[in-house]
C-alpha cells in the first residue's frame, strides 16, 4: 500500500477542493458535520470501507450504496463529491479527504487538536481544564479533543498538540524516577 504521505498528498487537492465548494456556498461548518459523521462511519465499520475500497465493485453499485449510506439529509454537493470520487475511481481515499477536510476547518477555525490519552475516562471539569490549558498554551480559538483510554498508563494523562507532548502519566513519573534511582 502507498505510503501515508503520498496518501496524503493525492487526498489534499480534493478535500481543498471539498472546501472551496463548501465557501462558496457558505456551509464550511454544515459540511464539516458531514464530513465528522462520514468519517465516524468509516472507522467504525471496516465492511463499508471494504466495499469502498474493492476495486473489482462496479461504479453504480458504490454510488447506490453510498446515497443508501450517506441518506438525503447530507448536503446534495457532498453527495455530488462522492460521487464524483466514485467516477474518478479515488473514492478509497474518502478516509483520508475527509481528515484532511476536518484539518482545514481546523485551520480556518483557529481551532487545534489535543489528542488525549488517560487511564480511566475524564470528567467534563477536567476536559474543560485541559481546554484552558490547551487554549493557553497555543492561543487557539477553540479546542477539539479526541480521547483515548490506556490502562497500562496507571494514572494521570498524556497530552499531544501538534507535535508537543505533555506526559504526565504516572507511568512516566516512575520510569523517571527509576531512571533517577539506577543512575545514583
């Protein structure tokens, strides 16, 4: 398979293109809802990206399958774009378009991701303090967090904008501290 960032740099001149359709017709954000729950669908079910993916499944077959998906109340240029993937056979690259469609609405937002790691699920209060931080930190607009548990963490959470990490785990705590004990 190709390689992540040539995967890419094939995505990005359509999820531009994406873009600019959504400006012109002033819907940045409709289409951004859209696009969110296009691109939860996909990760959440490796059967429609299967199909999608399959290059021996005949064009109509994957524009029925995708109006029958997408339903009418996605935005009718959206499901034109789809379609127009489909005919341009790049329609198993709908995964990657739409991250980097969500990336450029970010972009315009002012708004960051902060991709967030704990041990146990976080509270509303401390996902409203890790915004603030966040917010801080970058002077963002605004914050999207997207979380992850891992148990193996023991405590505390490991926090990652852009490439900035925030690691205050209690795992990396004792992996500093037995680091401190081996070199006395």
């Amino acid at each position: 398979m190709k390689s992540d960032i040539a995967i890419a740099e094939i995505a990005q001149p359509y999820a531009q293109a994406l873009m600019s359709v959504a400006e012109s017709k002033n819907q940045i954000e409709e289409f951004g809802e859209d696009v969110r729950s296009l691109l939860n669908l996909l990760q959440n079910s490796s059967e429609l990206q299967g199909f999608i993916g399959n290059p021996f499944i005949e064009a109509d077959k994957k524009k029925a399958v995708i109006n029958e998906v997408v339903g009418e109340s996605t935005n009718s240029n959206l499901r034109n774009f789809l379609m127009l993937l489909v005919d341009r056979r790049r329609i198993l690259l709908l995964e990657p378009i739409c991250q980097q469609y969500i990336t450029l609405l970010r972009q315009k937002n002012q708004t960051v991701l902060a991709e967030i790691t704990s041990a146990v699920p976080l509270s509303q209060e401390q996902e409203q303090a890790i915004r603030e931080k966040v917010i801080a930190m970058t002077n963002a607009h605004q914050v999207d967090l997207e979380t992850k548990i891992d148990p193996d963490l023991i405590g505390g959470v490991i926090i990652k904008v852009g490439s900035q990490v925030i690691d205050a785990s209690l795992r990396s705590q004792l992996r500093r501290l037995s680091l401190r004990l081996s070199g006395s």
